[in-house]
C-alpha cells in the first residue's frame, strides 16, 4: 500500500491553482479555482484579494456582469480598507458599456488617495471623459 499523504486545502492553494490557470488562459479553470480559494478565505484581506482577482478573471473571461456582482458584493464592507475594488469596479463597468458607472468608480478609486492603479485609472478617466 501507497503513503497516505494529509492535504489540507488553503485559500493560498487554490489561490496559486487560479492565478496559474488564468496565465494559462484558462479562465473557466481559474475560476472555479478562484472561488474555492474565497470560500477558504481566513481573513478579510484574503478574502477581498481573492474576490479581487475571481472578478478579474471573469473579465477577461468576458463575463462582465458577474465579475460587476462579484466586486459590488464586497464594496460596502470594503471599500474603505481596499479602493482597489473601485478600480476594478470601473474596469468592469467599461467593458460592460456602463461608462456613468465606470466614471463614478474611477473618480472614486483617485479620490481615494491609493496609487497602486493611479496610472491605468488617469488613463481610464481620459478615455471616459472623451467618450
């Protein structure tokens, strides 16, 4: 008989599992990954980067309206501790045709003061205002 080898899912795990997916342009994969590894989440920022990322990858996944849900779930609670969900919030909307929502957000997220998506948010906010 084999080894018995004890494995003990962790959000990191499935988190690593979608990331690698994704790079793989396996979104449905990374997905289902994703959201494993929010389930298994064991803090608040875990949680919100896990969320962060699912929403991402249903994006490129072309699934503009459930990555909008996936991020609008988390907004109220988070919002403050992570701007980066009004970034990502903005994105979507664009892709998803919303560009009152998209602007909103993107005016948000700059207001907020983080610089993580400063660059790609200015851009953003041009494109929008030209629109």
């Amino acid at each position: 008989m084999g080894e018995v080898i004890s494995f003990l899912p962790s959000c990191e795990f499935y988190f690593n599992l979608g990331m690698t997916a994704f790079s793989k342009h396996r979104y449905r994969q990374a997905v289902i990954y994703l959201k494993r590894a929010q389930s298994l989440a064991k803090t608040d920022d875990d949680f919100v980067f896990a969320n962060c990322q699912l929403a991402i990858c249903l994006q490129y996944a072309e699934q503009y309206y459930e990555a909008i849900q996936c991020l609008e779930k988390i907004q109220p609670a988070y919002e403050k501790q992570h701007p980066e969900i009004d970034y990502f919030l903005a994105t979507c909307y664009a892709f998803n045709n919303d560009f009152e929502q998209s602007l909103t957000a993107v005016k948000t997220y700059l207001a907020s003061g983080q610089t993580d998506f400063k660059a790609e948010a200015k851009t953003l906010l041009s494109q929008l205002v030209r629109a």
